[in-house]
C-alpha cells in the first residue's frame, strides 16, 4: 500500500514537472512543453522520415529488422518516422514493436514514431489484409458510405499492427484518362473526389479501439500532380490557376474541413515551380487560403528531386532551404540522413531559424500526442483476430458489386441456361493480380503466387456458381506478352480451337497492373493482342462478354453492335471475381456508373465537364452504366422558376424500378451554366444520391441546393465569382431551366 502510494507520489510528481507526460493536458500544450525541452538535433531527427528497406535486414520491404541500424538512426540520429515494409501481420507487430521499443526505451525523451504505410485499398501490404476495389472502381458506384466503410475496415485491418499513418487518400482529380495512377482517383468529378476522399479521411480518423493509437489519414497529392502536359508520372503540369481553383482544389478542401490531419505534397512541377519549393501553393495557398494547419509531408526523395530532376536548384542545401521555407514540415528522405546533415548546416549558418524548425516539430508532436501515441506506442497482438474476417470478403465483395459498370448488354447477360460451353480467356480470366491491382503486398502488386489466397479469380467464381457449364479456359500465363504476334502464340491455336466450340465467349481483357512511373503509357489503345483476341471473339459471331479488368480505360477496337455485353471493372479488388460471376449470373444488379469519362479514340480524352466550345466524344460518357431492366426518371420540378442567389433550392424527381429486380440507382444531378464571364462547362455534376428500389416500386428523391453553389465560381485569383442568369438542371433525360437573380 506505502508503496503503491509511494509510486504515485512519484508519478504524480513527474508528470506535473514535466507536462508532456501528462495526458490531460491538450496536445497543443504537450507538444509546447516537450518541444523546449528538445536539442536542435532532436528537433531535425523529428522531420525526417525514412523508408523501411533503410531499417531491414536486407533492404528490401520484408519485414526484418535490423536492430543496429534502427538504433543508428533512433538513438543517434533521432529520426522519428518511418514508411512501408511487407508481410505477415503477426511479422508487423513484431516488426513495429522493435522499433517504438527502441524510441520509447533507449532515447532520452522516449518520443514514439510515427510509421506510415499506403493502405490505399485495405490492408494492402498485409498478407491476411483484406484486398477492396481500387479507388476508381469504387467510385463508380456514386456512394461515398462505401469510402467511409473501406476506410474503417482499413483502420481496423492497420492500425492494430502499428500502421498508424495512411497515405491516403488520393484526392487528385482523374481527369486524364492515360495518367497512370488514375485507378488511385475517385474519377474525374471534382464533387465525386470531394464527397469519397471526406468520407475515407473520416472513415479512418474516427476509428477508435481500446489501448490503440488512433490513425492519421494523408491528402495527397497538393497540387495539380493528375494532369501532367505528357500524362506520363511526375512530368510537368501547366495548369491555369482557375481551373486548379475550380477542379483541383476542391477535393483537399473537403478533406481539410473533414479534419484530415495530414498532407503529402505533388512531386512534380505545377507552372514551372516543383510544387516542394512553391511558396505559393504550400504556404499562401495551403496555410493561409485553404487553412490547412497539418503536417506537410514531401513525396519520396522530393527535396533532391528538385535539384535533380527538375533542375530547380543547383544542390541539395538550396532545395532544403527551399523546401523549408516553402512550407514542408517532414521530408521523406526515405534512404538516408542527408536531410538532417543539411539542416543543421542550414540553422548554423543562420538560413533557418530555429524557430522555423518549431513551427514543423510543434506540428509532429502534436499530431502524435493527439494520436495517443505517447500513450499507446505500440500495436496491438490481440489486433490478430481483427484479421481474415469472412465479413471482411463480404465487404469488399459488396463494394465490388456496387461498384461494377456494366457498359453494354445486347441481350447476353444474365447467361442463359442454354449457355452450356463457356469458353474464357484473356489475362483477367484466371489472375489475382488483374483483380487486386498494384499496392498489393508489392508496390507492382506481387506475384500471382503471392496474391492473398482469398482472392477469387473470376475463372474459380464462374465455376463454382455454375458448376453444371462446361468450361474451357485458356490459361492467361499462355497469353504470352512478349510473342511477335496473337497468331503465332500457341495460346491463340488453344483459344481458337475451343472457341469453335463453345456457345458463348467470355474474355477478360484489360491493364497487367503497374503504379506511377512504370504505368506510363505512349498508347492508350488496348495492346495489341488483347485487340486482335477481341477482333477474332467478334468475328465468330457467338454472343461475347467483354470484361475489363484495368487501371484506366484502355480504348477498345470497334465493337459489334449485337450479342454484346462489355463489363467494366476496374481492379475491383479479392471479391471481384466473385462480384462478377454475380452479374453474370444475374443474381446482383449492376449499379456501377463510370466516374470517368471512356474515350473512342486515343486523341480526344476531354473530362465531361469540358468547355461548351469544345466537342465531348467518348465511347461511354462519365455517368452511364446499364441495369437489368430499365430505371425511369420523370417529372423533375424545382421549388420555383427564379431564385435570388441566396436562396435555397429544392429539387425533386420521380424515379421508377420499371424490372423485376430490385435496383440500386445512383441518381445524378447536373447543372449548366448558360452564361459565364470565365467560360463555364458545358455540364457540373452539383449533387448525387443512390437509391434502392424494389421492383416496380417509384420514389420521389429530393436534393436540397445553395443557389449560390449554382452561381459562384473561383476567378484566376481563386476569388469567387457570383453571376445571376439561366441555369439548366438535369437528371437522365428530364430537364428544367432556373433563373437565378442579384
Ligand atoms: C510514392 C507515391 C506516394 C506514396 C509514397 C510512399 O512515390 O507518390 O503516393 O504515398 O511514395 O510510398
């Protein structure tokens, strides 16, 4: 008993000397507290973040860790944070225990680290994680609840195993079709980006499990990376500041006033400035206009880039100094501590101030302290059984079906029982990898042997849900890529022969994955195979189902105008197979609708909310997607004729299940502008609500809107601009024209 009390004498005491160890205090005051206690170098060590392949046995992402190294950089370099790594989720644990032990135990102030990881689309770089549809699939499905769901599902999967920082999500608008990390977007709606990039940010902030930190989300990447004049990885943008204003900005804006407590920075140049070293962007922009006052993390290696790559600055000292003044608070230098050396030179010959190094530190440690990180350092064993859930597939499969775009149905879908001979072929028809994508437990996405064995391949979920067809499948390893021609691969002679015989065709076509750089394309038509595969399933003349299991929309040969269905999936993550087989089948109703735009051609890839003077081709525009039976719209009213611009506006429109299934409708209201100084889209998605209806049944969906949202937009200078005058509104094919006065 004396000595319980003893204890607490001394406890008590340590605390009230030391106020950072206090937890009732705000973090605010913690951080205060423990950022006068720290060493200049203490303070640098806390800015640097370094990869895992720095810190493991090998240098690769597995997950062993070399405790003299990870000592090195925590105990003598004081580094305080780390990203990424690979492997089994009792390996993490083990994996991210070593290291907070050393930081908590060994260092004079015990600060925890802070290890970030690229959770894009589950638990992805976790052997038992659950794999989820990439973001572009998953926004086909308009309803953001499903972002906010894989968002907590991801926390749930992560967070438990010392994943405390997500770099997610990407909030870039996806409105250049070739880019190669379009699959990591929610489309190319700014609103679209907004509403599932909030929703994740939430997701995944607001998850709470006893005795475990609480995760931090990542809005990446500010600004203007999803653009790039040559659509390859990292090149330059030139985008006009209106359009960033109108486009750009707003999907971090919503993820700003959801509270995401972390940015991560565009690596490439925006208008001639490496957006790393722009003062504009990071700090008049960023931390005055938009207000955004979290940590500003660099992209991997950005400070050197900028010296050499985009050959902004004659060295390494010149990019840190601009970097620093710029705004950044942490620099992923990810393989070494050069970042530390220069910033202490930087402080010593008086180019930074101390108290600039504040201002970034003061930012960490509170986003640790509100993390209870001070507290809770460490993952959690009993987070295990968080893991291989059955009700985790059943998300992921859920969200797959959701989200699943069905572009084209001549009659071919549901397959009819008649349909015996099934022949299936193409890279997706038999590959984990085509379904989960890139970001899976290898940045490429690993190998199919490697893939999460809960994974179902599309081959496997046809099978077994029609186990009286007769299957013949062409194994997609023949599909050999490097063959001089379709002709001559041995594949070809195999499909052919059993094509002949079969009573209807299913191939699944699409992208192998790949993520940035290695993604860039110098032809976005599908290759050359895969077309010459499709052009010979066409000429048969057997009914044809057309897959597309890709990161973006690759453009298709023509197409025959009967027989016909043509699904688009995406990378619909483990369920995604099954999710198919589903719709094939007929016993899930395709909801999808794309949140992109499906180019006809190769050239002419302009977003839906093009200018009025401009042509809109495409293949399928951004918003279609087909059902199994017909959804009508009708008598689509506003609450009135003419409004003053601060008003409120209510919309209404009748929507009716004319099928026998039930449905679920993602109902889509745009607006057009008729008139505008800074000349206005031809169309705006300004609302989107996703309906279930039963068959037969009809409903009246209501949207509420700010007149003024209508009527306002961003001038050059990011002002906004209110114009009264004729506003078309349109849902499906009902139209109403508004009048909007002073
Ligand atoms: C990559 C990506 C970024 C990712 C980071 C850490 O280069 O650009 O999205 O979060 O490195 O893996």
């Amino acid at each position: 008993m004396l000595i319980g009390l003893l204890l607490l004498v001394i406890s008590t005491c340590s605390v009230l000397a030391q106020p950072y160890k206090n937890k009732l205090l705000p973090p605010e005051e913690r951080a205060k507290d423990l950022l006068g206690r720290m060493s200049l170098d203490e303070k640098i060590g806390q800015m640097t973040q370094l990869c895992a392949s720095s810190i493991t046995l090998d240098g690769t992402k597995k997950l062993d860790l070399n405790l003299s190294k990870i000592r090195s950089y925590i105990i003598q370099e004081h580094v305080g944070s780390f990203l990424s790594g690979t492997g089994k989720a009792e390996k993490w644990i083990e994996f991210i225990r070593g290291i907070q032990e050393v930081a908590v135990k060994e260092t004079r102030l015990g600060i925890p680290i802070l290890f970030g990881m690229d959770n894009v689309h589950g638990s992805n770089y976790t052997d038992e994680g659950t794999m989820l549809p990439h973001n572009l699939t998953l926004s086909c499905s308009f309803d953001a609840k499903l972002a906010y769901q894989a968002a907590q599902l991801t926390a749930l999967e992560s967070i438990g195993l010392g994943h405390i920082w997500n770099f997610a999500p990407v909030l870039d608008v996806g409105k250049n079709p070739w880019w190669p990390r379009l699959y990591e977007t929610f489309g190319e709606d700014p609103l679209v980006c907004a509403r599932f990039g909030s929703a994740f940010v939430s997701g995944f902030q607001a998850y709470k499990e006893k005795d475990l930190a609480q995760g931090a989300s990542c809005a990446k990447h500010f600004i203007g990376y999803s653009d790039p004049k040559s659509s390859w990885d990292r090149t330059p943008s030139e985008i006009p500041d209106q359009q960033l204003y109108e486009v750009f900005v707003p999907p971090f804006r919503a993820a700003f006033r959801a509270g995401v407590k972390t940015l991560m920075v565009n690596s490439g140049e925006l208008n001639g400035e490496p957006v790393h070293g722009s003062k504009k962007w990071l700090h008049e922009q960023l931390r005055k206009n938009l207000g955004f006052d979290g940590v500003v993390l660099t992209d991997i290696k950005d400070i050197l880039k900028m010296v050499e790559m985009h050959r902004a600055y004659e060295n390494e000292e010149d990019a840190t100094l601009a970097a620093i003044d710029a705004g950044i608070d942490m620099s992923m230098a990810c393989s070494n501590t050069d970042f530390i050396r220069i910033m202490k030179k930087l402080v010593t010959e008086g180019k930074i101030s101390e108290n600039r190094i504040n201002q970034s530190v003061q930012r960490i440690l509170k986003l640790k302290f509100e993390l209870g990180l001070f507290e809770f350092p460490y993952p959690k064993t009993a987070s295990l059984k968080n893991m291989s859930r059955p009700e985790h597939y059943r998300q992921a499969l859920e969200a797959a079906k959701e989200s699943i775009v069905m572009l084209e149905n001549q009659d071919v879908l549901p397959l009819k029982p008649e349909m015996k001979h099934i022949a299936i072929a193409g890279p997706g028809a038999h590959s984990r990898r085509m379904l989960n994508g890139a970001w899976t437990l290898e940045w490429l996405g690993a190998e199919e042997e490697r893939q999460p064995a809960a994974t179902v391949t599309l081959l496997e979920a046809l099978k077994k849900k029609l186990p009286q067809s007769k299957w013949t499948w062409t194994d997609s390893v023949g599909f050999d890529r490097k063959a001089k021609s379709l002709e001559e691969s041995t594949y070809f002679q195999t499909w052919k022969n059993e094509a002949e015989k079969a009573d209807i065709l299913v191939l699944a076509l699409g992208e192998w994955p790949y993520s940035e750089f290695k993604g860039n394309a110098s032809d976005l038509m599908l290759d050359e195979k895969q077309t010459q595969l499709l052009q010979y399933a066409q000429a048969t003349g057997k009914p044809l189902i057309v897959i597309l299991m890709e990161g973006r929309p690759r453009v298709l040969p023509k197409l025959r105008k009967d027989k016909m269905a043509v699904l688009f999936a995406g990378h619909p993550g483990m369920a995604g197979g099954e999710a198919l087989a589903e719709i094939m089948i007929g016993s899930c109703n395709p909801s999808g609708k794309l949140s992109f735009t499906y180019p006809k051609n190769t050239v002419h890839t302009l977003p839906y909310y093009h200018k009025m003077s401009d042509k809109y081709e495409y293949a399928w525009p951004f918003g279609h997607g087909l059902h199994f039976g017909d959804v009508n719209y009708n008598s689509l009213q506003a609450s009135d004729s003419t409004f003053q611009t601060s008003d409120s506006i209510s919309i209404s429109i009748s929507v009716s299940n004319n099928s026998k299934m039930s449905v679920k409708e993602a109902v889509l209201l745009f607006q057009t502008d008729e008139v505008g100084r800074i000349t206005r889209p031809a169309s705006q998605l300004v609302d989107f609500k996703r309906v279930e209806l039963k068959p037969g049944e009809s409903r009246k969906i209501r949207f509420q809107l700010l007149a003024k949202d209508l009527c306002t937009y961003p001038d050059g200078e990011g002002r906004e601009v209110t114009e009264p005058g004729f506003h078309r509104l349109r849902i499906g094919s009902e139209q109403i024209r508004i009048r909007l006065k002073k």
